[in-house]
DNA sequence: TATTGTTATACTCTATAACTATA
DNA sequence: TATAGTTATAGAGTATAACAATA
C-alpha cells in the first residue's frame, strides 16, 4: 500500500460509462491492490500450509491444532487444561471436546489433581507419545522439507522471525 | 493485554517422572518445537494482523473480506459472482449471502448482464467507491503504518514476497 | 467469593447437494 | 447438457453465560 504499486496493470480500459453488458471476458481479474495488502497473503499463505500439514499429516489423522496440543502436553507434561488452552489461544469451553477426542484416542489422559481437586493433569500416553513422535517425522520429511524447498532454508527462518514479531508486538 | 507472555524460556527443569501431581508450578508454559512450526506462527500473526484491521477500519464496518470485495469490483468492474468468488477463493454458495450484505448497504450492485441473463454483473455504487476510499486511507494510514512501524518497510515487503511464494508455489 | 471443568448456545466460516433459469 | 445464482444444510471454529464441584 503507501504506494499503490500497481504493477505491470495499466490499460486504460476502464469499463465504459453505463451498459450493464460483461467486462472484458478474456482477461483474468486483477488483483490491484489487494496484493500489497499483508492481512490476504497471510491469510492464504496460512491456508496453504495448514492443508499441506495435514495431507503430510494425514496416516496419523491429526490436525494443526491437535498436533500442537500434544506437542505442549509432552514438553509440559502435568499442566492442567487451563493452561494448555490458554497457551494455545483455545477457550476453555472449546478445548473441552478437543480433548475429549484426544482421550477417546488413548492419545492423552485426564486425571484428578492431587493438590487441587477441581483441575485436571494432562499428560500423554505412550500410544500418544508415539504417534506424536510418528507425527514429527512426517512434519520434518515431508511438510518442511516441502517449505524448504520452496523458500529456502535461511528464508524460512526470516520469515519465522518476522511472524513471530507480529504475533508479539503487534 | 494480560497474555502469557512467555519471556524467556530455558530451564533443563523436565517434569520427573509419573506421580499424578501438577506440573512446575510457577512457570511459564515452554512451547518448545512448536515455535518452530511455520503454520502455527503464520496463524497467531494472521489472527492479530486481521484483528487490527478490523479495529483500524471500525468506522466503517468493514471486514478484511468485505474490503477485498470492493477492491475487486473497482478493479475489476462488470464481473460476475462466479469470477469475483472464485479470485478470492470464497465458494459460490457463501458469497450470495455476503453480496446480500455489502448490496443491501448500498455499497455494490447486481444487474443482470445483457450477454447472458444468468449472470449478474457486479458493479461498485458511488457509494461503495467512496467508502472504498475511505477505507483505504484507514488501512494505509493506521493499519499499514502500524505494521511499518513493527517490521519496517523493507521487511514487510520481504515478508509479502515470502508469504505469495508460498500462496504460489506450495 | 473465585476458579476448574463443563454444558448449552450462538454466530461465523466453510463445504456439498440440489434447485431455477437460462444457455 | 451445462452453467450462474441460489437455497438448504451440515460441519468446523470461535464466543459468552451459567452451573457443579472445589478452593
């Protein structure tokens, strides 16, 4: 935006006067605008990546949101609900029957808390520990060697860097 | 406000074994592996950086959607439903609704086009164009100043790049 | 009184099938 | 028959209020 770039678009074939007759039909719609705008690419840059997560993803049935909810319960094992939904910007009605699912799965378990008994202690099962692990590989070979590829090592950490930026100062 | 920071995190402090008690009390949540996942990071910065548009663009009332709507239909006047939904990847059926919206604020229009009685072509009404412009000088203004001012200028252009390599080629 | 997990609920997005009127 | 706009519908994701058990 400051400058509307407007790229190579020029043709001075603005759509004449009135007549409700089509626009140019051979054409293809110009973005204009819209690609200088930050909030659109990002958008579907996330698109991209969470579908290629889960295809990468997909023998093991996990989605972005349930990958990285095991990934805290196995680096934070014992933290209750709470604090896991906070962490992951997920409301606690909502995180609710996530976790159903999870457990449904034998992937995670809920137990009582032994200091306070209204929470509960979240922590993997060995079949979710596996899976996770199975998960990570597949995420490494496939899905960021994938982003690797198209972006190149160094650039994939400078994007993270200014991605991460955002999401704090911002 | 009031959001887990989470500063700076080290500590070989793993959680000991089994006993079904809380996790380290006082500290702060690791996220570990999962800073490091580009779809995570590209999703915190979108929810944040479309929140801010929206608080940017409050006056008006317009989502990020409803901007890159009318920015097409100016761009690209006398277009149908079908190409204007398809460019922005919003699906047929889900667009009529949101036409409905924008149509009955008297920002846009449909008319039937002379070519083909079942298309209706779309037009920005004077009104649309000027709310439009409005909306524009919001964004440029407030929105894209404030992320300037985060990344600086040569950054955002960089991170743009990045995120349509990836909308592209992924 | 405050907090944890939960239910209920609602609103937005997204996705698919099928209808209508045109072609 | 195929396509454009539409309707209906269903599923995720997200948001708030309120309740029971516990602190």
């Amino acid at each position: 935006m400051t400058v509307s770039k407007t790229p190579a678009l020029d043709l001075t074939k603005t759509v004449r006067g009135s007549a409700p007759a089509d626009a140019g039909e051979g054409d293809a719609i110009k973005l204009g605008e819209l690609s200088e705008l930050l909030g659109y690419s990002l958008k579907r840059a996330q698109l991209k990546v969470f579908d290629d997560f889960i295809r990468c993803v997909a023998p093991l049935q996990l989605t972005p949101a349930q990958f990285s909810v095991l990934l805290l319960l196995e680096r934070n094992p014992g933290r209750n609900q709470t604090e896991i939904a906070n962490t992951l910007g997920i409301l606690r009605p909502n995180f609710v029957s996530m976790l159903d699912g999870l457990e449904s799965r034998e992937l995670c378990v809920r137990m009582r808390s032994t200091n306070d008994r209204r929470s509960h202690v979240l922590m993997l099962t060995d079949k979710g520990r596996s899976i996770l692990a199975r998960a990570k590989k597949l995420v490494v070979s496939k899905h960021e060697a994938r982003l690797n590829e198209v972006l190149g090592p160094e650039n994939r950490v400078a994007l993270l860097a200014m991605l991460d930026k955002i999401a704090r100062d911002f």
